[in-house]
C-alpha cells in the first residue's frame, strides 16, 4: 500500500548551487550522508537535499494519495529554506522560511489524475547558508490521504 519515494528514480533532479559547491540529493540518508533523524527519531525512509533542488517522479495512477513531513537536518542556526509540493506543476503545499528545530505537519493530499509530483527546496533568507533539508518518509499511498495509515512510521534512536 505504500511506495516510498526514495526507491524510485525521479525523472528530474537538480540541486542548483548558490555558488561553487554541489549537494547531490541522497536517498535514504541525508545530503551530508548520515541517517535521517528528528526529535530522537531514526527514519529509514527519506531524502536528504540541499537549496536549492527540485526532484520529480511520473505519477502512473496506481497511487491515490501522497503523504511527508520535513525538517532541516540537525542543529543548523543559520538554515532557511522554501520548500514546495507541486503536482503536475501546480503548488499544492508552500511553507516559507523552514528553520532548525522545526518539523513540519504530516502533509497528506489526494494526486487525482495528476501525472506527475515534485519536491522543491529553494534559498530561503541566508542565501544557500545550511540549507541542508531532509523529506521524512514521504511515500506514494494506494489509499486516500485521509486514511489512518498515512501517519508515519518510526524507529526510535
């Protein structure tokens, strides 16, 4: 009932540097190669990016809905970031100015027909500064985002 993001090969990934250096996105662990962690919680699931990327995946129509929370990886006081949820290349979710220490709502939306789904992380005030941000669990469901099952599962540290 549940495809992880993480095990799939987006059609589109970019991570556009403010300067010189790159921060591939990473699959499973964040930007910086360690586990995804928030709150003395481990995830096994999840994507590490830096600002500013943008990844996307081809929506076939087997999934129903989708569901992720984020946060910025660790202690970062100088992290700031836009994240955005397109569908199709539509804004579906947009919070600006994601800081440390913060971890998003459960996001949960129904895909309808849409064909595909992207996950932006751009400079938020300082520029490209700490940017590092880590999307937890977020997973393709076969059922509606209102069902139980779209709360995310855990493994404590």
């Amino acid at each position: 009932p549940v495809c992880w993001l993480s095990s799939l090969t987006p059609s589109e990934n970019v991570q556009t540097p403010f300067l010189d250096v790159t921060w591939p996105a990473r699959m499973d662990l964040s930007v910086a190669g360690e586990p995804i962690r928030y709150g003395g919680r481990a995830f096994s699931h999840g994507i590490g990016v830096h600002s500013r990327s943008r990844l996307s995946w081809a929506l076939d129509g087997s999934y129903q809905s989708f569901r992720t929370q984020y946060a910025i990886d660790g202690d970062l006081p100088y992290a700031d970031v836009d994240v955005r949820i397109l569908l199709d290349g539509k804004v579906v979710h947009e919070t600006m100015s994601v800081k440390a220490h913060i971890l998003s709502p459960v996001v949960t939306f129904d895909l309808g027909q849409a064909k595909s789904i992207t996950l932006e992380v751009d400079f938020g005030a300082g520029d490209d500064v700490q940017d590092r941000l880590n999307w937890i669990e977020p997973a393709l469901l076969r059922s509606p985002a209102s069902s139980p099952a779209t709360e995310p599962s855990t493994k404590p540290e």
